[in-house]
C-alpha cells in the first residue's frame, strides 16, 4: 500500500460464494487501483485466498479469530491491532446483527469512514427455533443501533435498508448502493449458449434455472417440487441450479427421491456464471427473502425471463422480463410448465443504466463514498 492510496478494510462474511463478495468483485475491477487499495476481513480468510480475485489483485486478507459473543476481549485486540496498520475505510458488509462492537471500536479509532452496509432481509438458517433465536437478537441490536456506531448507512435496496436499521437512523442518511452489473458481460450469445448446451446434454431441452446458494432462503427444494409437477405435463422440461451451500446434499436425495436425476442438475458454484445463464430459458428465484439478488440482475441482463418471488423486493424489476409469482407450488408448475425455448433476447443494457444498476457507474459512487 503506498501513503497515496485511501485504504479500504472490507469485513465480510465467511461464505465466499455469496453476493457480498460480487458486489465488492464487480466494483473492484472497475475503480482504480491507484487511487485505492482494498484488504478482507473475514472468518474465510483462507477460502478467499483461493479465488481468481484474489490472484488477480493479491489484496491483504486479515483472518477474522474472535467473535464478540466468544471474547469481547480477544475481538477488540484483533481489531485493534489490524485496524492500526493505516486503514481510512472499515466497509462493514451485513445480513443482520449479532453486535457491533468492532463499528464502536473502529468509531474510537477515529477511523475517517465506518460504512455499515445491508445486504439482506432476513436470517439465512433451516433450524427454525434457531433462526427464531437469531431474529430476537437483531432486533435487539437493531434498537440499539445508532449513529453513534457509523459515519455512513447503506443498503442495497430499501427492504434491507428497513430490516438492518432501526428508528434511530434518519432514513435519509441511508444511501442505496445498487447491487449493479457489468451488463455487457451476461448479453445474450448464442455460440456461449450453445457451448455450454452442448457440454451438458441439453439440445433440444427448456432449461429452468437457478443461481444461488444452496440454503433455506433461497428455497430450492420449493422450485424442485414445482418443478416435478410441470415435469409431468412437460417432459422437455430440465432443471438446472448453480450453487454453493449446506442443502445440497438433501437437494440431492430430494431429487433422487422424485426420480428426476435425467432432468435436473445441480451442480457446484461456477466462476463463469454469465455462461450459464446464455444455456437457460427461464431464470426462478423462489427465494423466502432477499437484499436485493444480484443474480436476477445478472439474468435480466441476459435476456432472460425471470420468474420471482413475491417476497423479494420489487426493487429488482428493472426490465419487463420480471413476473412474481406467490411461493404456491401449483402456481409456480403452471408457470413452469408453460416455458418455452426463446432465442429473441436482445440486449438489456440501456434499461440497467437508465435503472441505476450499471456497474460502472456504479463504481464511481462507491468511489466517492470512500473519498468524500
């Protein structure tokens, strides 16, 4: 890091494949590195270190030992201590709270920048007496939560913006960073479609798809039962998941217990998701919550139909190629059902700029943020 640079400490959740680590990615490649330097926090310090990002930049990953519930004490000295070499920005990247002592830590510090940013809106965990458990605790925290533990709000949509902050926040301090896209990357391409069709054994087949990981909220066991219903009635039906997560295991005896395995496929995260999304049909996304999914842009921009839940914000319908759908089987399977191979996909790329969610664009008010 050279003393011209504004410093940047991301702190980030363990999972790396999820959509806070390609929010920060995508805004990456197109800020200049001159001017800032980026570093990771995090309990995934040494998946991180595995990603093509990090080859690529070689940025310092801090690895995240304490927690506050385990070691007040033990937390704050490692934030201390890391915090001390010369960082301007702390970017705290959220789903819910379980404390904020590392933000009323970096605040004491006299740390220019402490952005606190939402990314979700609701708790990502199967166990329900659990995720009751976890729920009571952000609303505890949520109270508590004030200016005081912050210079800056953000969120990526307005449903995160309300379930992260509580009364305390004057709602015009919150600023709403888009979760924005390179969109002339997922354009629809009819030979990278074609590819990938061919690898997979999918001539001929309407592909229903899905991006995200494989968890409670982004509930593909729901798509997989509606999806057998529309099987039955439209066997050139296929479904196919990209994914990364705890129920894969049971995704796949689901399957097996449907006898679909010839018509479905789920398989592990992939670096070249804007391929995928050339080989599908229709994009699902039947999640029980969102921040606001960058995999429904990624879809939009690819020309896709794209069938969502109601339960996501309607924030995401950037194009008219969105329907919501209520998370009732038998609605989805008519849905399904109906799906139809569509080559007529042209590009997107002026509606997601005049939307805000152009990544480069987005990147220069990110920038900003950082500088001001």
């Amino acid at each position: 890091m050279n003393e011209n640079q504004i410093k940047i400490l991301h702190m980030t959740p363990p999972d790396i494949n999820n959509g806070v680590y390609r929010y920060i990615f995508n805004h990456i490649q197109h800020m200049d590195m001159q001017k800032y330097s980026f570093a990771f926090l995090t309990k995934g310090a040494a998946e991180l270190k595995r990603t093509q990002e990090y080859r690529q930049y070689g940025f310092m990953v801090h690895s995240l030992q304490n927690t506050q519930r385990d070691s007040e004490e033990g937390l704050r000295e490692e934030v201390v201590r890391i915090l001390g070499q010369g960082y301007d920005v702390l970017h705290l990247h959220t789903s819910s709270w379980r404390g904020f002592l590392i933000e009323q830590i970096a605040m004491e510090m006299g740390i220019k920048k402490v952005i606190v940013h939402a990314h979700s809106t609701g708790i990502d965990v199967t166990d329900c007496v659990e995720r009751e458990k976890q729920i009571r605790e952000h609303e505890n925290y949520k109270d508590q939560f004030s200016m005081e533990y912050a210079t800056d709000v953000c969120a990526c949509s307005v449903l995160a913006a309300d379930w992260l902050f509580g009364s305390k926040i004057p709602r015009d301090r919150i600023r709403i960073l888009p979760n924005a896209v390179d969109a002339g990357k997922y354009r629809f391409d009819p030979i990278r479609r074609q590819i990938i069709r061919e690898s997979l054994n999918l001539e001929g087949r309407i592909v229903i798809g899905n991006v995200g990981r494989y968890s409670y909220q982004k509930n593909q066991e729901f798509l997989i039962k509606a999806f057998v219903q529309a099987y039955e009635n439209n066997p050139s039906l296929f479904l196919l998941c990209l994914g990364k997560g705890e129920m894969l295991k049971s995704l796949k005896k689901l399957i097996n217990q449907f006898h679909i395995e010839d018509s479905t496929l789920c398989i592990e995260w992939q670096t070249n998701v804007e391929d995928y999304l050339q080989a599908m049909d229709t994009f699902c996304l039947p999640s029980k919550f969102e921040g606001l999914p960058i995999s429904a842009i990624e879809a939009q921009a690819s020309g896709l139909r794209c069938l969502i839940s109601d339960c996501v914000t309607k924030e995401v319908r950037i194009t008219k190629l969105v329907k919501f759908l209520p998370l009732d089987e038998e609605y989805w399977a008519r849905e399904l059902e109906e799906c139809k191979i569509d080559l007529d996909r042209g590009s997107q790329d002026d509606k997601i700029a005049r939307a805000g969610y152009d990544i480069r664009i987005a990147a220069e008010q990110l920038g900003y943020l950082y500088s001001r």
